[in-house]
C-alpha cells in the first residue's frame, strides 16, 4: 500500500529504495491473491490510482493495528 501515494511505479521504487520487478511482484501477488486489480496503471499523461476494490483494500489495511503489521 506504500506505492499508492505515487504517481508512477519508478516514483514509488525511488521512495521505497527497492526494484521495480520487486514492487510489481508483489502488487501482482497481492492482486492475485485478492481476485481483483489494485491499480489502474499510469498510462502517459496520467498518474496510477487506486481502483475501487484497491480503496476498500486499503482502507481496511489501515485498520490493522501497527503491531499486528509485518516488519521490514
């Protein structure tokens, strides 16, 4: 959920300090994992959003309590 305040996928791996490969491998597991597309991808001229199930999914991951988050 850390990628979705940027507006592009390299801006997001800039601000995370990890690979592109990485971050789309897991966005693709997560995605797969839940039936349902997260994002919609930038496209040029248009920054990547949230689709509508990824708001819901990212509200309810803003309910987990901190402790209860994995660690990095």
């Amino acid at each position: 959920m850390a990628a979705r305040s940027h507006p592009t996928l390299a801006e997001a791996v800039r601000d995370l300090g990890i690979r592109q490969s990485a971050l789309v491998t897991q966005i693709n597991r997560l995605q797969e994992d839940l039936g349902q597309p997260l994002f919609e991808r930038a496209e040029r001229g248009r920054a990547m959003k949230l689709t509508r199930f990824g708001k819901r999914v990212a509200a309810a991951a803003q309910t987990i309590p901190a402790e209860e988050m994995p660690r990095r």
